[in-house]
C-alpha cells in the first residue's frame, strides 16, 4: 500500500456508477488533487457528473491523514469517514446506510476503489479510477 505522501499531486479520475434501485447508471470524469496542508492531505475532486440524461458539475473534498498502520479519510468537517489499511478494505456506517469499500493498489501509480452502499433508500456500486 503506498504511503500518504504518495498520494500528493493530480490525478486523473474516470468513475462509474450503477444504481440498482432505480435502474440507472452514470459516470463522472474530472480531477482529484491531493493539496497538502498543517495535517496531511486535502483530498479535491471537481468535474462533470452523468446519471441518465442529467449533466452537472460536481466537487467533493476529503482529509487524508497520516494514522497508526494506515491512512485516515475524514469528511471536511473532520468527522471520521474510514480508515485505510494493509487490507484495503473499510467501511463506513451512516445510519441507515452501509457504505464498504475495497481500495486496488497493485498497479501503482494507477489505482481504484470500489464502493458498494446498501439502505433503505440505496443500492449502488460505484468504481473509481485514478492516474496520473
């Protein structure tokens, strides 16, 4: 598993999306960068968002952290949102929903993670790539 610092600089982030609840599929393409600041990484995603026929701009931003045997992502608030570890897998309860992520490194520089989130009201996967 890379180091934290590893992570610094721009990638390229291709996405797609599969919502199982109501039938609909998407991607997004954009930019994620790794900004660093007092206490890690701030993590900045910018870019357009496809879901049907709908066409947005979308951000989203994350504070990657230095942590015992890992990485620690928090929410921009800095609420706790998962860990990082050898496994490569975490997840994530917000009540009522179950939010499991598995993370690839083994083609390092390239790398992906792959979300699947479960609810009352939800049931997608969602798979990210990222490159330089």
């Amino acid at each position: 598993m890379p180091e934290l610092w590893d992570f610094e600089g721009s990638w390229q982030v291709s996405r797609w999306i599969k919502d199982a609840l109501i039938g609909q599929s998407g991607n997004f393409e954009g930019l994620a960068e790794f900004k660093r600041d007092e206490l890690g990484l701030r993590y900045i995603e910018r870019g357009i968002l496809k879901l049907g026929a709908a066409s947005m701009q979308a951000e989203r931003c994350y504070l990657w952290r230095v942590a015992d045997k890992g990485i620690e992502v928090q929410f921009e608030d800095r609420r706790a949102f998962h860990h990082i570890d050898q496994s490569a897998e975490a997840a994530h309860w917000c009540d009522p929903d179950q939010y499991n992520v598995t993370y690839e490194f083994g083609e390092w520089p390239e790398w992906s993670s792959r979300w699947a989130v479960k609810g009352p009201r939800k049931d997608y996967e969602m798979v990210s790539n990222y490159r330089r």
